[in-house]
C-alpha cells in the first residue's frame, strides 16, 4: 500500500462549488504539506503544518485553506473554486526539521475546475 | 529568497547517450539540493540529494554535485535510457526554513530508441 495517499485522484467541478482534498499518511511523520503543480512553474508550497496545531502559509495560500484532523490527516479546501485554481495538487510528507529531510509525495489530484 | 533555475526542456535524447540538466540555485544560509524525478501520473519521488558543498549525490546511474562557487547542481547520466523518460526536477530546502522545499520549474527529458 502506498505511504501517502490523496483522494480524490481526479475532479471535475464547477466555478463557486466548495471542494476537499484529502491526504493520508501511514509513515508516522509530523509534517505535511500541499503543493500545486502548473505546467512551466514547478511546484509552489500552498500550506504546510508541522504537527496538529502547528498550520503556516505558504507562498500562495489565497483562496485555500487546511485541516490538519490528526497526525496522519491533511485536507486541502477551496472555499470557493475558480478556474485558475484547475491544476494537479500533491500532498507531501516529512520527518523532521532539518533542511536535509527528504519529502515524500502522494500520487497526486487532477482539479479541473470549469 | 530562495530561488532554483533549471535548463529548460524538453530535452530529447537517443537511447545511451550523455545527459546533462543544468540546475543553479539562490539561496540565504547554507541550503541542502535534492533533485527529484516525476514520472507520468506519478508523485515526484526523491532521486538524490546533497548536503553540503562538494558533496556529490548519486542514485540509478544519475549524479549530481553540490558546487558552492558556481551555486549549482547539475545532473548527469552517463547512459540514458527510455525508461529515465520523467520530468526532473531540481529543489532546495535551508536550514531553519523548516523543511520547505523551492522548486525549480523542472526539465522534461523523453530518450528515444
């Protein structure tokens, strides 16, 4: 089974709909965070937390926000979907706090928002 | 802040041969590199890393050295082949910046036959 799992893998929605994405994870580590991917720009951080109470923003965490239900759960909302939010989000994890720790990603969520 | 330019691609290469994927970096602190590999519908998985200059990480026939002076990272594989057919991205994290990762915009790399 995999380490880091999302659902929904694909979503089709529309403009001004509320919408989740989940992530789990059986690694046991503290720190979680979403990314979305555009095509030429790589991966932009969105939200990240370090542990159930501890939530931060990232670069471009407008129009989104996270729910960090327990160690192993990471949902991602958009309150209110627009179309430049269409994109593939991943969720990632890691151990600790040294810059050195390696993330690992979950398969990632195809949004289509229209 | 922290930034990463990597070449851009797509980058097409015959089966075998010489693969290089520029990657310089920008950073405040002394950061550590990584460079991870997505391969089509997946998640990025990590490829290899480097923690401190001259270090020169390795994985699957890829690798990469941390070069301070020049503040790069480059990728290299000596013999490419058509399953090394992914995007490859390269990505810093700093010390103290709490693990985040800064991304470069990636490089698709396709190796024909």
């Amino acid at each position: 089974d995999a380490d880091v799992t999302q659902t929904p893998r694909n979503r089709i929605t529309k403009t001004g709909k509320r919408i989740m994405l989940e992530c789990s994870q059986t690694k046991g580590h503290d720190r979680m965070y979403w990314y979305r991917q555009d095509p030429g720009l790589g991966l932009q951080l969105i939200y990240y937390s370090f542990d159930v109470k501890d939530i931060n923003k990232g670069e471009i965490s407008d129009g989104y926000s996270v729910s960090r239900q327990a160690q192993a759960k990471f949902s991602l909302s958009l309150e209110s979907a627009i179309p430049n939010q269409t994109a593939l989000y991943f969720c990632a994890t890691s151990l600790g706090a040294g810059s050195y720790n390696e993330q690992f990603f979950g398969p990632g969520t195809r949004l289509t928002v229209l | 802040g922290n930034s990463v330019t990597q070449m851009e691609g797509p980058v097409t290469l015959s089966e075998e041969a010489f693969l290089t994927i520029n990657c310089t970096y920008t950073a405040t602190g002394y950061p550590s590199l990584f460079w991870y590999v997505q391969y089509p519908g997946e998640g990025l998985q990590l490829l290899l890393k480097a923690t401190k200059a001259d270090d020169k990480g390795s994985n699957k026939g890829f690798e990469a050295t941390y070069r301070k002076e020049t503040t790069s990272f480059h990728l290299e594989k000596g013999s490419v082949q058509v399953s090394d057919s992914a995007v490859y991205f390269c990505a810093l994290s700093v010390t103290g910046g709490g693990n985040k990762l800064t991304f470069g915009t990636g490089t698709q790399l396709k190796v024909e036959l």
